[in-house]
C-alpha cells in the first residue's frame, strides 16, 4: 500500500512588509552523505529534498513522510518567524541520523491597494456565504491530497505571459478596508489569451463561477504540492484528467472577483501557500 504522504507546513504569525520575488536569495543547494536540498530557503520558498527511500526526515523536529523515491518537501510560509531551519534524516534502519541547520531569509512586502470594486465582492452579503462556504471547502478538499508522485520533477514553465500586477505577498487593502496577503502573482493580458500548466500532473478542480475566483483550475503535482488559476473565461480541462506541463488548460477571463483580465496564479503546499514566482525562472516574452 502506498505510504499516505503529508508535506511540511512551517507557519507563524510575524508580521512583516514585503517585496517582490526578485528580492528573494537565489536557490539554496547542498548535498550531504544522506541528503540534498535544492530552492529557495526564504519566505514564501520550496525546498525539494532527496534523500534514499524509506529514510526517516524531520524539519525542526516535526516529521516529514518521504515519497517512495526518497523525494520530500519543505515550504516555508509568508510570515515564517524563524532565523533558521533544522533538517534531520535519518537512515531506514535508524542507525544513522545527519542533521544540518541554515538560515532562512525574512522578505519584504508591499501593500496593495485595489478600490473600485463591487461592495458585494468585498463584504459579501449573508445570503452569498454558504456559497462561499461550500466553494472553500471544495479548494481545501482539493489541496489536501497527498499523492506518491512527482510530477513537480518535471519543472515549471508560466502559465501565461504578460505584465505583472501583483506580487506574492502584498498586503490587501480593498476598497479601503485592510484584507488578507495576496498569496499568488496576478498576471494581466488579453481576455481569450491560453493558459497552459506550470508543471505536469492532475487536474484536481476544475470549477466554473465561484464567488471570488471565478472559473477555477487547481494541478495536484504530487506530495500536496498543487497550483491555482483563478478568473479563467474558459475552462478546457476536466477533474480527474491527467496534464502535462505546457498543456492548455484554459483562457483568461475576468471572471470572479477581477477588475480586469488577468490571470491569479498561486501555489500551496497542501493549505501552505508559497510563491509560484520562486518556481521558476524571468519570464521570457515571446
């Protein structure tokens, strides 16, 4: 049977102000006798971590499954309040422990003020919550898979080009009245552009006219790594359908809670949301 495979969540409650992705560290490698780590070791980061199957990990002392081929992961979340991060493997036999600690970097983040909108979308009425209820319940089902897969090995592309409007991080204030941080980068271009997926893996939402979001996509990558395209005009993949990165799967709308057409992508690991920026590289306009 198939080990049940949870990823790493590292919150807190710091709070801080914020910057944009390029003000991240560069990726943080190493390789040590029992494991290596590659990505970004900062707020809002992804690490990707292989280590030999049936090894035993432990990031700052909570346990970590680890895929059947020795992958796991460790996402650090916007507001993670510590200077450092300990990583413990140990062997299969357990006679074996490495444990190696390294500093995770704090960023800088911006406040974002969007004015303008519908009232209903920014305090939406008593009659519209079970609605909204019920569609998060949906995202939150979607994002607690845990797959033994690793699809994310086969990179990230973006899934549209265009200008960037918004940042992972920003604080939210809308329509005057402060919001929850922007956990995802907005993507502006024309209404009808193609969307394709960031990385291969399988659809695990697929849903038209939610409240806030509009037409909907969530990826499963594996390991509870996922990514989210919000405001779609069109849907052009099913729940359950198998996609490989590049793959169209759907186009930009204004759909949802938008003020204009644009693509929201985001990526969690399970409910942790990190920065799809640090997943891949500049953006190269065609």
């Amino acid at each position: 049977m198939k080990r049940r495979l949870l990823a790493v969540v590292l919150s807190a409650a710091l709070s801080c102000t914020v910057a944009q992705a390029q003000n991240a560290p560069g990726p943080t490698v190493f390789d040590t006798t029992s494991y290596g780590l590659d990505g970004p070791a900062t707020q809002g980061g992804l690490l990707i971590g292989k280590a030999k199957p049936n090894s035993h990990v432990r990031v700052n002392g909570q346990h970590v499954p680890v895929a059947s081929n020795g992958t796991f992961l460790i996402g650090f979340a916007r507001d993670y309040d510590k200077t450092w991060v300990e990583v413990s493997v140990q062997s299969s036999d357990r006679s074996n422990t490495e444990t190696r600690s390294f500093s995770v970097f704090p960023r800088a983040y911006d406040i974002q003020r969007i004015n303008g909108l519908p009232d209903e979308s920014v305090n939406p009425p008593p009659e519209d919550l079970k609605k909204i209820q019920f569609e998060q319940r949906l995202i939150r089902e979607a994002r607690a898979q845990r797959r033994d897969a690793t699809d994310f090995d086969a990179g990230f592309i973006w899934p549209v080009e265009g200008t960037i409007t918004g940042v992972y991080g920003s604080q939210r204030i809308l329509n005057g009245q402060p919001r929850a941080p922007h956990l995802g980068v907005d993507i502006a271009a024309g209404r009808g552009t193609t969307i394709r997926a960031a990385s291969d893996g399988i659809v695990s939402l697929a849903h038209e006219n939610l409240f806030f979001n509009g037409n909907t996509v969530i990826i499963d990558h594996g390991l509870g790594l996922n990514t989210v395209y919000i405001h779609l005009d069109k849907i052009a993949v099913r729940q359950g359908q198998r996609v490989a990165k590049g793959q169209t799967i759907g186009t930009v709308g204004v759909t949802g809670r938008a003020t204009g057409a644009n693509l929201h992508w985001g990526a969690n690991l399970g409910d942790l949301g990190i920065d799809p920026q640090l997943l891949v590289g500049p953006m190269m306009q065609r």
